[in-house]
C-alpha cells in the first residue's frame, strides 16, 4: 500500500464517533432501528426538510428516485457527462435510456442548461443535475427548462451536503436530492446515503421501495408497534444499518465547521495558484459545501507530468472524471463516440483533483501548489 504524505481525502473521526459505535453495539441491535430513524431526522432538519429517507449509498438513492419518478423503458433521462458514473448507471438499471450533456465551460464544470435543452425529445421524462465539487449548478435555468418542458429534477449532491444556492440548501431544489456518506465525502459513514423530497407522495414511494415495499419495518414489529407487514410493490433492501447512521449523526455535527475548514483549504488554493503559468482554477466563488480542489493544466502531456511530480512528493491526486459517455459500456449501449461532448472530454484530458480535507493543513496546501507551480 502507498503511504502517501498528503492524500487526496482523509476522514475526520474521533471519540465521538468511537462513543456512538458502541453505544450501538452495547445496545444489541444493528439493523435500521433509532439511530438510522434520528439520523433521517437529524438531517432533514438540517437540510430544512421535514423528513429523509436513508439508504445504504447514494446510487441507491438516484436509483429509487429514478424509480418514484417513473423512469423506465421509453423514458430519456439527461444527466452530465462529467460525472460519477452513479448519475447515469441509476438511469440505466431504471430501465431509462441515458442522455449525455455537457459542462457550461471549463469555468464552470456543472451541467449546461442550453445543451440540456437542446436534447430534451418527447420522451424525456427528465433531468439529473449533479453540484460538481459541491458547486451549484445553474439552477435557475434548469428549473426553467423542467417546468417548460414538464420534467423532473433530480439533483445528485452527492458532493454538497450543506452546500447553498441562494438560501437554500442543495439537494432541496429539485423533486428528489440524493447524498453520498461514502468515505471520501465531506461527511461519512463509510458507505451511506439519503434521498430528501418535498412532496410526501413521493418520499413515501422512496421509504416503500428502500425495504421491499414493506409496509412495516423489523425494528416496527420488535418495538410491538406492528406484528405483521403488506407488500404494496416490489423493491429492494437498500437499508442503511444503526452502526453508519450513528457515525452519520456525530459527522453531521461536525459537518458545518469541516466545511468551512475545506472553503478556507480552497480559497488558499484560488490565492496560491491564481495567476500561476499554465494553471487554471474553475469555480474561484465560494461553494458552501467545497468537496474538490480541481486544476486545469495546458493539455493532457502536461497533466500527466504535474501529476507524476506530485506523486514522487507523496502527494495523491485524481481525475474527477473521465467523461462517463466514453466508457465502454456507453459507446456500446448508447453509441457515443469521442467529441460527442466536447467540453467535458476537454476537462477530463486537463484536469487534476488535488487534495482537500478537513484535517489538512494551510502548509500542506502551500506544498501542493508549489508543486504544482513548479511543474505546469
Ligand atoms: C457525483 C456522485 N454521484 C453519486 C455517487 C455515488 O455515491 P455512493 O458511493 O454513495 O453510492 C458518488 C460517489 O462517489 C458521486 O461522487
């Protein structure tokens, strides 16, 4: 295993988080129960919602959102070729057929409004946004293109949680928004997730399919609340466990202050490497939720070299993302093919993700972008 000096990410975990492991385990009982129940609540008040559905991971929750929102065979679904490929597989394992658009520019790597228009058919049923690095998309412009066209919204903010647009928290814009507790995200379980919607109809559909379309849960029947169950339709275990949820609650606590230890972190970044030969920075505002420090480099030759000097300083770096159409179960089932979406294969071929997280310090960010100055 590589031991790096400066990786990518790193967890921020301490008593807390031990104090709440064990009072689950000392508690006897593991399945969703009332730590995963307080964790919805915890955070749905958090986000200003009135309630969450918690999942096993967050491709669970784009995927039962897809489904609630009635994505199946015949229905285009458009999401963003810079993506996690989560966004587009929920579409597919839906049933739905995937539609790639582009970024807006190499400024701003969230999904273009004016493209996402331009592929809209009449069998789109609907579009997944997704808050790049915890950035918001252009909401507003969206929104206009799903109520001219009658579509759902779905935003995977999977890298924004307490992130804003405007005065409201991402992930609360649209009909469903779907978070990722993964272990590299600003707050974790390890693997975890959770899907928030307005509209109750809705978030109940989310509950019923998370476990079975059950309509009473195991922890109901031990509680004596319930002694037997219905199946109102066919769905999936997609259950998050006590032990995450209750790593979850003590990482939401924490979350308003780490991620404002990783905007300062990316402000030092915009400082450092403004005006430094050869780098761009997209996104120099503030994000709220700041999940990635991305560079653009000249072209890939000189990508691929600043990214080898980091490495041999013991720096991690990453690609956030290779254009998810280019992959080859996309060519092949979707018959994209390279310059479908130029913008966002050109960010993919400059682009290096640098290391933030909340426990890094100011120093090791200097480190970084001399390196990183020193070799574009
Ligand atoms: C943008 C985006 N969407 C979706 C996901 C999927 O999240 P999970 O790993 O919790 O299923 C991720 C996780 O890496 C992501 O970064």
């Amino acid at each position: 295993m590589t031991e790096w000096r400066i990786p990518l990410s790193d967890v921020d975990l301490d008593e807390h988080e031990e104090d709440a492991v064990l009072r689950v385990i000392r508690s006897g009982w593991l399945t969703a129960g009332a730590e995963v129940r307080a964790f919805e609540c915890e955070f749905a008040k958090f986000v200003g919602v009135d309630d969450a559905v918690a999942l096993a991971n967050c491709t669970a929750a784009l995927h039962l959102a897809c489904m609630a929102l009635g994505v199946g065979p015949g229905v285009e679904v458009i999401v963003p070729a810079l993506t996690f490929v989560a966004t587009a597989n929920a579409v597919a394992v839906a049933g739905g057929q995937v539609v790639f658009a582009d970024c807006v520019s190499t400024r701003d790597l969230t999904l273009d409004p004016e493209d996402v228009a331009r592929r809209v058919t009449p069998a789109t049923g609907g579009i997944i946004c997704m808050h790049y690095g915890g950035h918001p998309c252009r909401m507003d412009a969206l929104q206009d293109v799903c109520r001219r066209e009658g579509l759902f919204l779905i935003e995977d903010a999977a890298h924004a949680p307490g992130g804003r647009w405007r005065e409201r928290m991402l992930g609360t814009i649209g009909d469903v928004g779907c978070f990722s507790f993964f272990g590299n995200k600003n707050m974790t379980m390890g693997e975890g997730g959770v899907a928030v919607a307005a509209d109750p109809v809705l978030l109940e559909r989310l509950r019923l399919l998370r476990s079975h379309g059950m309509t009473t849960t195991s922890w109901d029947r031990f509680q004596g609340h319930a002694h037997d169950y219905d199946v109102r339709q066919a769905g999936f275990n997609y259950r998050l466990a006590e032990l995450p949820a209750a790593v979850g609650r003590e990482q939401l606590r924490k979350l308003p202050a780490n991620n404002a230890r990783r905007t300062a972190l990316l402000e030092r970044y915009v400082e450092r490497l403004t005006g430094a030969e050869g780098v761009e920075m997209p996104f120099t505002s503030d994000a709220g939720a700041a999940h990635l420090a991305v560079v653009l480099l000249e072209d890939a030759e000189r990508r691929d070299l600043v990214r080898n000097a980091l490495r041999e300083r013991g720096i991690q770096t990453s690609l956030h993302y290779p254009p998810a159409h280019l992959f080859d179960h996309y060519r092949t089932a979707s018959g994209y093919a390279p310059g479908d979406l130029p913008v966002a294969e050109e960010v993919a071929a400059r682009l290096v993700t640098l290391p933030l997280y909340a426990t890094m310090t100011p120093e090791q960010v200097d480190e970084v972008c001399e390196c990183v100055a020193a070799s574009a």
